[in-house]
C-alpha cells in the first residue's frame, strides 16, 4: 500500500479470529489492534457526534468501530455515548419545563438513571449492532472481547473449582 499502512485483514480472517494468535502482541489485551493490523483512524467530533447519537460511520472508520467495540473500556464508551444522547434530553427538560427548578432536576435524575440502567441492560447488543452495521460479522466483538479475557476466566473457574467443588 502506498500509504504506509499494513493491509487490514479480510471478513473471513476476522470471523476465524478465535483460532488465531495476535501477529504483534505479547498478551490477548490487544489483540483487536493486532487484528487490524492497521492505524485506527479515528472519526473528528462531529462524525463521533453522529455515531454517539447512532448514526453510522463512512467505511473508512470501520476499524475504529471495532477498535471502539473490542477496547477493556468498551462499556465506559458505551456509557459515554448514552451520556450524549441523555444529555440532548436534558437541556430541554431543565430549560423549557416549568415548575420548580428542584423538581425538574429530581426528574431529569430519575431519567438518567432509567436510562442508564437501560443502556446497561442492553450494551452488548447495542455494540454488537454498531459491528454489525460497519461491516464485520455478527457476534465478532463479543468473540474478540472474550478471547482477551480468556485466561482471566479460566483462571476464576479453576479458582472457583479449587474452593467449592473439592
């Protein structure tokens, strides 16, 4: 490539992650940067803007989707682009509601909480979706976030195993 960068990996590649090792990484925490294989380009505030609210990104993004979907903070992005989108709520209700200044807060309150449970309840299939509609596979980031912590989990069952089941 005349531009400097590593070729990205094809679909299929992508969908046989699990069987293969990270090319350039010592330990599974980043291993979908070694997935890639390529510089993450990141979108600027507005297209960021656009994908927090659900929009999706043009094509070249695409890895920064993934990137965004595989990261261990992947559920504190999550909850910042649900943050935007309360917060496009918010405004309105403090400003152009009428009543008491403490009531409106108390509900705004309570709506950030309804919603963020909610954004808890349904995190894993709203990252999944964005995946999706950038172009991977079904189900690929979920693979890729339990494949880095696999050694983690095995470890916590055969802990697990050692305390309740001798």
């Amino acid at each position: 490539m005349a531009t400097g960068r590593a070729s990205v990996h094809s679909v299929a590649d992508l969908a046989n992650f699990s069987t293969r090792q990270p090319v350039s990484c010592a330990d599974a925490a980043c291993a979908s940067e070694s997935l890639t294989m390529t510089t993450v380009r990141r979108p600027n505030v507005l297209r960021w803007l656009w994908y927090a609210l659900g929009g999706s990104l043009p094509a070249r993004h695409r890895e920064w989707v993934l990137h965004d979907a595989t990261r261990p903070t992947w559920q504190l992005r999550h909850f910042a682009r649900a943050c935007v989108q309360l917060g496009l709520i918010t405004v309105p209700v403090l400003l152009l509601v009428s009543g008491p200044l403490w009531v409106r807060a108390v509900a705004t309150l309570l709506g950030w909480l309804v919603g963020l449970q909610y954004v808890l309840y349904t995190a894993d299939g709203s990252v999944e979706y964005r995946v999706q509609r950038a172009g991977y596979p079904p189900g690929l980031a979920k693979r890729i976030r339990d494949d880095a912590t696999a050694d983690e989990r095995a470890a916590a069952a055969a802990r697990y195993a050692r305390r309740y089941r001798t």
